[in-house]
C-alpha cells in the first residue's frame, strides 16, 4: 500500500540508529545567494573574457585570416602559410597595429560573451545540482552523516551547451562585425596595393553589414552554425576543465596553485578545441558569406554548402586551417580565462554573501 521503502532512507534510519553513539544529520549547505550569485559570476566572467583574449591577439587575428584567406592562385604560394610567416607578414604590412586590428571589439564582444557564458553555466549547475545523503567514516572509524551537492557529468555537459548558446546568441552580431574588420585589411593574395587605404570601423561595419545584407538577417548570418559548434566547444571546456582541476586539488579540497590551473585550462581547451574546430571554421566561412567588396568570394547559402566546398577545393585538411596559431593560443587563453575568473569571483565573494 505505502510502497517499497527508499533504499537512501533505509540505510539513513540504520545509521541514526546505532546505539553507539547519537547522530545528527545537518541539512544541505545552501547554494549561493542568487542575486549576489550571479553579479558576482557575471563580473568575474567578463574580466576572464577580456583578460584571456587581449593576450593573444595576434594569434587570434592570425587564425581567422588563415580559415578564410582562398587556396593560392596557381603557381603561387598561400599568402599566409604558416604561424612564424603570418605574424611576420602582418608585422611588415601593418605594424604593431595589426597585432590588435579587431581586438577591440573583440573584447567588447568577448566581455559580455564571457560574463553570460560563466553565468549561464554556474547557472545551470546550481538549478541542476541536487542534494545527495553521504556518510563519512574518519580515521577513527567515526561516522559522520551528511548533505552534500552532487552534478554529474551529462548535467555538466548539459549545463556548458546551454550556456554556450546563450552566450553566442546575446553577442553574435560583434562576432561577426569582429571577422569583418579582422580580414578588411588583410591582403590575400600578398599584391602591391591590396590593402584597403581605410578600413571600417566598429559602427560604421555593422551598419554597412545591416544596410546591405538583410538586416537582422545579416547580423545573424551563420549564427545557427556558431551555435552548433560553440555548444560541444563551451560543454567540453568546462566538463574537462573541471576534471583537471579536481584531480590536482589535495585531497582537502585545497585546489591547485595558479600555475597548474592555466595547465589545465591549457589542456581543457586545446582537447575542446581540436575536437570542435571543423565547426568554428564553417562559422567564419558563414560570416563572411556574401561581402560583397570581399576578395575572398564565398557564396556558401548554408553550414553544409560550406562544407561541400571546403573539401571540394582543399580536401579534409580544409577543415582545419588555422587549427595550428589556434592551439598556440589556446594555452595562455584559456589559461587566463579560468584563473582571472576564479581570482575575481574570490575578491567579489561578499556578494555572494548578501542578505
């Protein structure tokens, strides 16, 4: 009539029973205050998204010119054909200023998209986590009885797609204005003369993509793409992120020094990243798709079109241009971004302590 008895309650009932000694069983830790919660982790999320993407900026630019610049005309060589070359190249044409062409709305972009992403996840974690009854036994053979939170990994992984999407989602017309100015001044084909003599700024690309290419629609061009491939990327970051750092945390739960959390934010996103990579190339083809003062004349209508004439005209290896400056700066940026936003959720703990 009543049911099978919980197996958790029945083993819980046996351990307050024992007449050795009495037992009190505290309720669950509460989570974090959740306004303070959140302000906290969106302002630490913004600072790690700055911080991790202005220290590798030339990288950065370097790996978008490199998935988009066309196959070399025949007889001639790739303009831009490998890591050491690039950045020289970008040096001679440029100057130091190339080094940062675009990092400006790139941290604008990225600041925001950081702040959602870390939000979204620590989020999603604290609605999704549930509270577990575990018993303790010391080195005494005491036990003791407690609440404690438990997330599994298919949640975690839950948790870091759906806050990979929010994130692209809330910022995506700078990612693709930041493509635009990344690549307007880049000559392709290495010609006298190719650079453009001004090149657009922040507002006056975005109005120029909105007037000219469909509005909104244009805004958006290749967002579904970038959401496909930024919701495996962010998942996989997080989940391996998180697994590193618990295995070097002591066995106190101290957690591990600085440098080994830019080793694991190092490892976390050079795995994220070269499992996901293909997409993260389609969505910079998608981007530019249709510019129509462009010189690299990409007319793909959708993901699987652009796919269709990577491999066509590269092959395979098409899928992963770029793959090479986008490891190198993998290290420091995710490094970066994982140890800024845990340094400055520490300093803003009291707001997590609000009332």
């Amino acid at each position: 009539m009543f049911g099978a008895a919980d197996p958790q309650s029945t083993r819980r009932a046996a351990l307050l029973g024992r007449s050795a000694e009495k037992m009190c069983v505290p309720p669950p830790k509460p989570l974090p205050k959740h306004e303070g919660f959140i302000w906290s982790t969106f302002i630490a999320g913004g600072c790690a998204g700055a911080a991790s993407r202005t220290v590798v900026s030339p990288l950065e630019r370097l790996k978008i010119i490199m998935q988009l610049q066309p196959p070399p005309r025949k007889g001639e060589k790739k303009a831009y054909s490998g890591v050491m070359e690039g950045l020289a190249k970008i040096w001679k044409e440029e100057g130091i200023a190339g080094f940062m062409r675009g990092n400006g709305i790139n941290c604008l972009r990225i600041a925001p998209y950081s702040a959602v992403q870390f939000t979204a996840y620590e989020s999603m974690k604290h609605w999704l986590a549930r509270p577990v009854f575990e018993t303790a036994i010391d080195a005494r053979g005491v036990a003791t009885d407690h609440f404690a939170y438990e997330l599994g990994a298919i949640p975690r992984l839950v948790a870091g797609a759906v806050a990979g999407i929010a994130s692209v989602v809330s910022t995506y017309p700078l990612d693709l204005v930041r493509s635009r100015i990344s690549i307007a001044s880049a000559s392709m084909y290495g010609e006298k003369g190719a650079t453009p003599h001004r090149i657009p700024g922040i507002w006056e690309m975005t109005c120029k993509v909105y007037r000219e290419e469909g509005r909104l629609r244009g805004l958006y061009r290749g967002c579904i793409p970038t959401s496909m491939g930024v919701a495996p990327y962010v998942a996989f970051n997080f989940f391996f992120y998180e697994q590193a750092r618990g295995f070097f945390s002591s066995e106190d739960g101290t957690p591990p020094s600085a440098p080994m959390k830019l080793v694991c934010g190092a490892w976390a996103g050079a795995i994220s990243q070269t499992l996901t990579y293909p997409l993260d190339v389609i969505r910079r083809r998608m981007q530019v798709a249709g510019m129509p003062d462009s010189q690299l004349g990409y007319k793909d209508k959708s993901g699987i079109d652009a796919i269709r004439n990577i491999v066509r005209r590269s092959g395979i290896k098409g899928l992963y241009f770029g793959l090479g400056p986008n490891l190198l700066k993998v290290a420091p940026s995710m490094g970066t971004s994982f140890l800024t936003f845990e340094m400055v959720r520490s300093l803003l703990s009291h707001l997590d302590a609000n009332v």
